[in-house]
C-alpha cells in the first residue's frame, strides 16, 4: 500500500501517571528537614509523587510499568487499542535496566508482538524530541500511529540522601534536590491521516545543545563506563545526582530565550501568536525572574505570562515526563482546546539543550 509523503498528522489524546499518593512539603519536612520559605517559593514545587514509598525507599512501580499506564490512558481516550500502534518512541534517564531498553517493555505490557521502538536517553529535552521524530516517520508514510512517551523514575537517587538520617542532619544541597524532583510519565498518541498535509503554517521544531564549552548543569553519576564497577560500588552513594545550581540559575533563562528565539524564527510566528504554552518551569523564579536579563522582550514576558501552562507545583521537576505531564494537564482541564495554536518548550539543564514545538491542536477536549 502506498502513502503520501506528506500525510497529516494529527494528536489525537494525551495521557499520563503519576505513582502513588502526592508528598507534600510538610511530609518532606519530615523526613528530611524544612527548607527555607524563600527557597519554596523559588522552585514552587508543593507536591511531587514518587515511584518509592518515601518511608523506606521501596520501589512500589517502575519506569516501563508506569510508561505503559500513560499510554493506555492515551489509548482509551482516543477509543484505540494497542493494535493500532506500530511505532512507539519513548525518552527516560532512568530507565528499569541499561538493556533492553525501557520501550520494549512497553511494547511487552500492551501486548504487542512487533512493533518499531526507539528510545531517547534524554531528560527533559526527549519527548519534544520524540514528538517531532514521530511526526515525521508517520508524514512520510513509515508508520501509521504512534506514541511518544516521557517517564521518570528520579526518587530511588533521592532516597538515600535522607533514609536513616536526622533529618535536620541532612545537608541543605541535598534537601533541595529532594524538594524539587517528582517520578511519572506522560504520553502522546499520534496518528497521521491519508489526507495531504495543505502545508497550513503553525508547525515549527527546533532543538540545539548549548553547553558544548560548559560542565554540565546537572549529571547522573554511576551505572556507567566512567569508571570500573568495583570503584563505583565503593563510593558512598554509587549513583548520585549532581546539580550545578548557580551554573542553571544564571544560564537556564538564556537557554530558553535562544530556545523561544529559535523556534519563533522557524515558525515565523510571534509569542502573541499562541494560545498555549507548554513550558514546565515556565513560572518558577529563576526563570522568570531573568526573562528580561536573558533577552526576552518586555511585551513578549506579557504574552508568555499570558499564555504559559504548566503543573510544575503539582507534580515537581519530571525529566522526560515534564511536558508530556504539563500537556496532558492543559488538555484534560481545557487550557488547550481544538484549533489552538500551541508551543512546546523544554529546557534541559544536563548540557544546556532546548527542543521546542508549534503545531495546531485538533484533539477534542475529552
């Protein structure tokens, strides 16, 4: 059977999960000791969920289970089944296992035989870039539907900066990771159509990594090849997450103006232009509170402050489930509705990358 090579490709649901009960600030209070109030404000994070039970650092889910349960919820709103599927791209840094990789559990959990998988070792950055990559092999006529997951499992590296401490003991840069990060993951369901794509303006990718000459704004070290196996079992922490805080607080908001410019250029459109904007972080202080210093104009901080919609405080920092998460949200509670034009943005602090997306959005509200 023969396609077009340039079919419309249209969302057609969005889906999500987040393990367990919300953990509020007070529980993390608890267990690890307060942080400052100007500090809260700052990340704006008020709960966050976690695949860990925070008491005893059980794992209660993992990365792939929690991955499938986005993608069914994406199916069964979309009046789907996982038949229909014959391409599924998936973004994780935490993956169940360095192989296989994660997606192919998925693949194994929704029952499907055969399947294309691709899979993204990417934070933030993974999804947006999953999207674009889906869009293209369903246009061109490779594949015909396709999902595109993010999902994070960030808690197993926190847990042991607290477990069998004092809490006020614990370290104020180890609190503030804890504070911050939340486990979960969100899906896009896509399909493309035997109608020509009429070439109608609005959809636009852009991505580049801007910390080729910087040390990363934040690492995940252990598991790797860095160093032999014996050596890293003899550390204390033999995986750990390390973040460059005052290195992202001053270059995070020029990542994202670049970002913002870079995609508005390949559009062609302008930041009044979008009805939504997806934008994890997009409000939290140390992002809009350099917007000005960073380049971005006076009257597009309006539109962007207009615009921005993002369930950070809900949920925390996600990695690669951040906007598919803050999507999902907008879509479920009418932030984004059919004929909206809508920009992805994701900043990912690892190296200093962005990835960006405008598109239409047709998916009715559920």
């Amino acid at each position: 059977m023969t396609h077009s090579t340039n079919r419309h490709v249209s969302i057609l649901a969005t889906g999500s999960h987040l393990p367990g009960d919300p953990i509020d600030n007070a529980d993390l209070e608890r267990l690890c000791g307060p942080l400052a109030q100007e500090v809260l404000d700052g990340i704006q994070v008020r709960q966050r969920h976690w695949m860990i039970d925070p008491q005893t650092g059980e794992h209660r889910t993992g990365t792939a289970a929690m991955a499938t349960a986005a993608a069914r919820q994406a199916l069964d709103r979309a009046g789907l089944q996982p038949s229909d599927v014959d391409l599924l791209i998936m973004s994780t840094a935490s993956p169940d296992y360095p192989l296989p990789i994660a997606c192919t559990y998925v693949q194994e959990n929704l029952g499907l035989d055969r399947c294309a998988v691709v899979e993204l070792r990417a934070g933030c950055v993974g999804a947006v870039q999953g999207m674009d990559l889906a869009r293209r092999y369903l246009a061109d006529g490779t594949y015909n539907c396709a999902i595109v997951i993010g999902a994070e499992s960030i808690s197993p590296m926190l847990a042991p900066l607290y477990l069998g401490q004092d809490p006020e003991r614990v370290r104020m840069r180890d609190r503030l990771p804890i504070y911050t990060f939340g486990d979960g993951a969100g899906a896009v369901l896509l399909r493309a159509s035997d109608a020509e794509d009429t070439g109608a303006p609005g959809y636009a990718f852009a991505t580049q990594c801007m910390g080729g000459d910087r040390k990363p704004g934040m690492q995940i070290i252990g598991g790797g090849s860095h160093a032999p196996a014996a050596e890293q079992m003899r550390r204390k922490h033999p995986v750990e997450l390390r973040i460059d805080i005052p290195g992202t607080t001053r270059f995070g908001p020029q990542v994202l103006a670049a970002g913002l410019r870079d995609l508005l250029d390949r559009s062609g459109l302008e930041m009044g232009d979008f009805d939504a904007v997806v934008l994890p972080e997009g409000n939290a202080d140390y992002f809009a509170g350099e917007f000005e210093a960073a380049g971005i104009s006076a009257q597009d901080q309006a539109a962007l402050q207009k615009s921005i919609t993002e369930n950070l405080g809900d949920v925390g920092a996600t990695g690669s489930a951040a906007v598919p998460l803050a999507l999902d949200d907008a879509w479920v509670t009418g932030k984004v509705s059919p004929g909206d034009t809508v920009l992805l943005m994701a900043i990912e602090a690892s190296r200093y990358l962005y990835a960006g997306l405008t598109l239409p959005w047709e998916a009715p509200t559920p």
